[in-house]
C-alpha cells in the first residue's frame, strides 16, 4: 500500500503553504470581496435573498416565540409544584390534628396535660397554616361539590352542607379532606 492508499479522507483536505504572506492573502480576499460587492446582484438573485431573509426572520420569531412560550410554562410549573408540593403531607397530618382535637376534648381543662397538648397542637396547626392549610367551618352552607363529598344524591335545592364529623381542609386551591 502507498502512502495515497492509506491516506482518510481528513488528509484530502490538508492546505499547502505556497508561502504567501497573512497581508497578501488578505488583500486577495478584499479584492474579491469588492468584487462582488461592486457586481449589480441579479434580479433573480436578490429575491432568492430576499425570500432566504424572510424565511430565517420567520423561523427566528418562531423560536424565539416558542422558547417564550415554553419559559411561561417553566415558570408556571414550577409555581404549581412548589404550590402543591406539600398538599400531601398536610393531608397525612390531618388525621393528626383529629387525634389532638380529640386528645384536647378528653383531657381536663386547665391541667398540665391540656395546656401541653394544646401548646403542640396550635404549633402544628400554625406551621400547616403557613403552608396553605384552611381549615372549612361554613356548616350549613349549600352543597359545593369542589368542597364537600356527596354520600347520598338528593334533588332539593334546600339542602344544606352536611353536618360533619370532622371539618373540612383546603391547601391552596384543592381540597385535601372534602367535608
């Protein structure tokens, strides 16, 4: 095999130096640079250009439309996870705060039991507020079915929310324990 043989595809493309100094290829490339800059375009030409121009300003307004777009709804999903993040644990924590309401109901009132397990309850009612916690206390109101869970389908416009057992939560804008 001779050296062309084994020669890739990269090495087709090597440049020879034919000793011509940066300034006189430089002039060269000025020259034809006037050059062309100097022939009148033809008319077929300029609309080829033109109608190219026209085409890359599209696709731009395009991208740029589309990545606005799709930075709205980063933003957007990004508020609506860190909104609903803690939807879940506040719902497991529910059951919790029954537990002390009903702790708080047994216990004597004005005994040092009471008074702490008051203490832990409004601490952790406070920190569950802070994150979106509402507790619902509206009984009597008419039926919301975004609020309350249906247990019997009635058709009276007089019926009023149920009486519950326990009161209904909402975390931002969904209901955790419907009533």
């Amino acid at each position: 095999m001779t050296d062309d043989q084994n020669r890739t595809d990269d090495d087709a493309y090597v440049i020879e130096d034919d000793g011509s100094s940066v300034e006189q290829i430089e002039r060269e490339m000025n020259a034809a640079a006037r050059a062309a800059a100097s022939d009148p375009p033809s008319e077929e030409a300029a609309a080829a250009v033109e109608q190219d121009l026209r085409e890359f300003k599209d696709r731009y307004l395009r991208t740029l439309a589309d990545f606005e777009n799709f930075r709205k709804r980063s933003e957007r999903e990004k508020n609506d996870y860190f909104k609903y993040a803690m939807a879940g644990v506040i719902k497991d924590l529910l059951p919790v705060l029954d537990n002390f309401d009903r702790a708080l109901e047994h216990a004597e009132e004005g005994d040092d039991f009471h008074k702490g397990v008051a203490l832990i309850y409004k601490q952790l009612f406070d920190v569950l507020r802070r994150h979106g916690l509402r507790i619902i206390e509206e009984a009597g109101i008419h039926f919301d079915p975004n609020i309350h869970e249906g247990v019997v389908t009635e058709e009276d416009p007089s019926v009023l929310g149920p009486d519950r057992a326990a009161p209904s939560a909402r975390s931002i804008d969904s209901a955790l324990r419907p009533g």
